[in-house]
C-alpha cells in the first residue's frame, strides 16, 4: 500500500565530510605585478559532518564531532532521526559505499528500527543531494574566508546551517531530487 508522506520520512545522508580549517582561495584580484596574498593558519584542526536531508520538506539535519565520521556515527545519526521522527513508519537513508555505512554495528542497530538504508552506485556523487548541501556550505561559508581561530571556522559552519534558512532561494533550485538520466552508448 502507498504510505503518506507523514508515514514515511525519506531522508538521504552523505557521512562523509571533513572540513578543514583553512582558505579556499576561489577568485580575487591584485594589481598588476602584485601577486595576491592569503592569510592562513595550520589547517591541520578538522570538523567532521554528519548530515541528512529530506527532499520532500527541504529538513536538513547536522552534527558535528571533532573526531572521525565511523558506524557510531552513523548509528548517532539514525538515533537522531529517529527521536526527531517517533511517528515516521519508515526512515530512509540513501548513502554512498563508505565502509561505515556497511559496517556490522551499523546493519544490527537499524535491524531495530524503522531505518532502511539504501546504497547508491559506486562514484556517483551527483546523485546525492548532501554532497551539493557540502558544496554550498563550502561556497558561503568557506571560499575566501579566513577564520583566524578554529572556533570562529566551527562557530561560522554553524552559524551557517542555523540560518539556512536565509539560502531558500537558492537552496530550491539546488537541492531538487530531479535527476537527468543518462543512457551507456
């Protein structure tokens, strides 16, 4: 039978995202002769992101650790749907092959669950809609920007996803789950 969409809450999560605390120069200019110059730091500090985002409702859910993105990441991540959702039937996440997201910790705890995990194919990035969601945190918040300490990179992520909201223009016409289909010659 067809579930509603208040029965079934379709979520897709991309676990794998290290931003690290550094400029991404992007584009700048210089007078002719001078060669531009960026400030930087060590960029050996890193914010690892956990992410899912549902098409149907444009929700967006992120977490953060200091640590590595592994299965009790991902187990973290389903808890969080989860509570969020505690009437959703079903729960789906589409992810890439990460070994974590295979992971025998991950396989028995969503065994409990209403979460379904679904694998996209191998190296197809463009069919997953977080990695645009990446993408664009990198273009706003990161692109030509120096933070001169790693709280005020961190503190602007989250200040970022906080007020996403703000992005609704642009986000709509990003993170739409139409996709062109191309057919092998």
């Amino acid at each position: 039978s067809e579930l509603s969409p208040e029965q079934m809450k379709e979520l897709e999560a991309e676990l794998r995202r290290q931003v690290y605390h550094n400029v991404l120069p992007n584009y700048g200019w210089a007078p002719i002769g001078e060669r531009p110059v960026f400030p930087s730091n060590s960029g050996r500090e890193r914010l690892s992101l956990v992410g899912a985002y549902c098409p149907l409702d444009g929700e967006w859910v992120n977490d953060d650790t200091a640590g590595t993105i592994n299965a009790q990441s991902v187990v973290e991540l389903t808890d969080c749907l989860c509570a969020l959702h505690p009437q959703a039937k079903r729960i789906v996440l589409i992810v890439d092959n990460a070994r974590y997201n295979h992971a025998r910790l991950v396989r028995e705890h969503i065994a409990e669950t209403v979460v379904e995990i679904v694998y996209l194919p191998p190296y197809s990035p463009n069919l997953n809609l977080t990695e645009r969601m990446w993408r664009f945190m990198e273009k706003k918040v990161m692109r030509n920007q120096f933070y001169k300490t790693f709280a005020e990179f961190v503190a602007a992520i989250k200040h970022f996803f906080i007020r996403l909201s703000d992005y609704a223009d642009e986000l709509s016409s990003l993170m739409r789950d139409k996709f062109h289909i191309l057919e092998c010659a």
